[in-house]
C-alpha cells in the first residue's frame, strides 16, 4: 500500500469512526456501560418469568419495547422505494410503473424552483 492510500485509509477510519460505524472499543463500551441505568422489571415480568420458572420452562422475556403500527403512517413512500428492490424476474406491472415514474423524477433535467444557489447542472 502506497503512502497515499495509507493517508486515505487512515482518514477513511476517523471518519467511519466519527460518524459511529465502527464497532466500540472495549474501553469505549465499558464507558457506554457504566453510563447506563439499570432497568427495573415491572411486576408483571416478575410474576411472569416466576410462574414459568414454577412451570419448568424458560421465561420468555422481551427486552424491547413493542413497536406499534399506526394507521395514521404514510407507508407510500416507502412503497415507492421499495419498487427498487425486486429480484431479478419478478413481473409486477405496478412496479414497473413506479420504478418508471421514480426514473423519470431522478432523470428531469429541468432546475427545481427551491434552487437556492441559482447554478446550472
């Protein structure tokens, strides 16, 4: 490896670091760890993971919260994106459209009105 690409590299790393992709230091997690309060278990869990330990089987606990769906989310935009992501032969009419539209939108060569800059493409 060339002295460039070790420059590139090594700030490559910072950045990854910087930015949270990189996995934690044992010293960094150790750090995180002690900054976190315990959890108390709610009565229910107790009573729950005693009586099936009374019954002989695993308690079957949940440490994440339940995450609801709500009626009221606007899920087109995510059924537009996910146009983009079929298996190579899968026929769907719908989707051939909206991949089509979405195509159409990233292409137009014309400026958008926001365009706070005023510079040319």
């Amino acid at each position: 490896m060339n002295e460039a690409d070790r420059y590139w590299k090594e700030r490559a790393d910072k950045l990854r670091r910087f930015k949270g992709l990189c996995p934690l230091t044992p010293q960094e997690a150790e750090e995180a760890l002690k900054k976190i309060s315990p959890r108390k278990p709610s009565e229910h869990e107790i009573d729950s993971i005693v009586n099936s330990i009374c019954r002989g089987e695993l308690p079957d606990i949940d440490h994440q919260p339940a995450i609801e769906w709500s009626p009221d989310a606007n899920c087109q935009e995510i059924d537009s994106e996910a146009v983009l992501f079929r298996n190579e032969g899968e026929t769907d009419d719908g989707g051939e459209q909206l991949e089509n539209e979405l195509l159409e939108e990233l292409l137009d060569d014309e400026q958008p009105e926001g365009d706070a800059d005023h510079v040319e493409d």
